[in-house]
C-alpha cells in the first residue's frame, strides 16, 4: 500500500506521465517495487498507459503511465 500511495503521488505530481523507472527515481523506490504496482493500479482502475514510450536507462522503450 505504502509503495502505491507513493506512486500515485509521483504521477499526480507530473500531469505528463512518467515511467516506472522515472516513477522509481522521483519516489526513492526501487524499480521492481514500482513496476508491481503499477499492473496492480492499472488492473483497479487507477493509472492508465499513455501511449508514449520513452527510452529507460537500459535503452529500451517503456510505457508512460498517467493518473487516469
């Protein structure tokens, strides 16, 4: 619960969305905490994908995810 409360409170922070990594970064949460989450709030209803991706730190494309 702590670890969501944190997340929600990072995305409500930046209106643009963010990734889970950028999520991770801004909230001092490890990525692997985050990005379990995230499913979980997208499943309830909470966050959304936005449709952008970005490039994470490995150079990969990821999902950014806004409050819905």
């Amino acid at each position: 619960m702590k670890h969501s409360v944190a997340i929600l409170h990072e995305l409500w922070l930046e209106w643009g969305g963010l990734t889970s990594e950028e999520v991770a970064r801004a909230a001092g949460l490890e990525h692997a905490q985050v990005w379990r989450r995230m499913s979980e709030l997208s499943r309830a209803g909470r966050i959304v994908v936005t449709g952008e991706k970005r490039k994470n730190r490995s150079g990969r494309m990821a999902q950014v995810w806004r409050l819905k």
